[in-house]
C-alpha cells in the first residue's frame, strides 16, 4: 500500500472508530458527509468532496435538498452517491412515520412530521396527514401548490386522501419558503370551509399547520377553527348553525 493510500485508510478507520464509541453526531458536519460517502466513494479521500459539498451548497440540510443531478456535478462525487444524499430526507420522513411512531401524539409530533416532508422546500407544498380514530397515521402525502399567490391546499386532494383510506382525523399543512408563518386571512376561511366539507364525510379536520423548516404555526393552538356545522339536524336547526357559523368565523 502507497504513502498516501494508508494515510488515507488510517483516517477513515480513526473516523469510524470515532462514530463507534462516541455517535456519528460527535462529528462536525463535513466530517458526517465524508463519512456518509464511504461506502459509495470507497477509493479516494472523501473529505476534500465533503468540503466541496458544503461549499456548493452552502449549509449540510442544502446538500441533502439538493437533486441528484446538482450532488453528481460536484467534482468528486458519484452518481450512486448523489443519489444516496438526495434519499436521506424521505428516509428520515420514513423513520419518522414507521410501525413504532404511527400514533401522532399532539401538534407538536404533526408539526415535526411535516416540517421533515415539507418544511424546507424553497417552493410552496401542501401535505395531508390522515388518521383513524384512535389516532394513528394511515397516510401521508404532499403535493404541490397549484398557484402560489393562493391558500396552499387543494379541497379535492384533502377529501379524495380521506377517502381512499377511510380516516376519521386528518390534519394539513402548507409551507411559507422564506416568509412568515402567520396565516393570511384567506388561509383561515379556506381552512374553516374544508372542515364542513370533511365534516359531510364524518371526518374531523384537527389542524392546519404552517411550517418553515424549523419553526410552525398551528391554527387550531391559536383558535383559528371555527366547529363545523351538523349537518344531520332539521332544515331550520341546519340555517341557523349556517348564520352562526358564519359569525363566528368572522370574529375568528
């Protein structure tokens, strides 16, 4: 073995025997992305590509953002390791969603959810999570915004995910790229228009959630829903909640 070649082998291996006694958050951040690179970069220093990473893209979370065509570009790097970044994100949203955490337990769990799906997409996105009865995820889905000057959800979507796996619960959220979280007055009538709609179904809208990619706003904390109206009373009982409904959401 060459000079370098074993200088370069003995880095690596004091690298993983650092991840093995200490946890791979022991490592700075160019060092997790060379280590990462290993097993599809096995035969040259990752660390100079690791640097170039961050460099290109500015900020670790932007490497893993980044397509797999923009990773590949990068002097050093594979496509099967361009590849493999790109895919850390959705994996992470998989863990998060696995057998052991399919009950959501509170806005807090929801909102973490979909900033991991949605959070730091530089475009708008919208996500439905649906659940059954007692709780637990069934599924979830992004989308994205069919017009961004818009309320950043689609009813048709909503309703059509709740329908295809029977939920009895389901929660939304849209992203703000790089602006406030506070709901525009548009966001709350929309919102406040789906939960009747959902309410047809015998499904109850939990929450509207805005997110950043660190940071969220949740509508239902803030009482921005307004109770839909029951729909199974007389016709004069159903005008009246229609009148009350619609005050309501007024003074919201």
């Amino acid at each position: 073995m060459k000079e370098g070649q074993a200088l370069h082998a003995g880095h690596r291996a004091r690298l993983r025997s650092r991840v093995k006694k200490y946890g791979l958050d022991s490592l700075e951040e160019h060092e997790q992305l060379e280590y990462l690179l290993y097993a599809f970069i096995p035969r040259k220093d990752t660390n100079p590509i690791a640097h170039a990473l961050l460099s290109a893209f500015g900020s670790f979370r932007r490497v893993l953002d980044a397509s797999p065509a923009d990773l590949a570009a990068v002097k050093g790097m594979t496509e099967n390791a361009a590849l493999f970044l790109s895919a850390l994100p959705s994996i992470y949203t998989t863990y998060l969603n696995s057998e052991k955490q399919k009950e959501v337990k509170g806005i807090r769990d929801a909102a973490e959810r979909f900033i991991a799906l949605i959070g730091a997409k530089d475009k708008e996105y919208f996500a439905v999570m649906c659940l059954d009865e007692k709780g637990y995820l069934l599924k979830m889905a992004e989308h994205t915004s069919s017009a961004r000057s818009k309320v950043a959800f689609d009813r048709n979507k909503v309703v059509a995910a709740c329908v295809q796996c029977d939920a009895k619960i389901v929660l939304i959220s849209h992203n703000h790229p790089g602006g406030s979280l506070t709901p525009s007055d548009e966001d709350v009538a929309a919102t406040n228009r789906l939960a009747q709609s959902l309410r047809v179904l015998g499904v109850r809208l939990a929450d509207h959630i805005i997110v950043s990619d660190k940071e969220y706003y949740s509508l239902a904390a803030h009482n921005c829903l307004v109770e839909p109206v029951d729909i199974d009373g007389s016709p004069d009982r159903f005008a009246e909640d229609i009148l009350r409904w619609k005050e309501n959401l007024k003074r919201v």
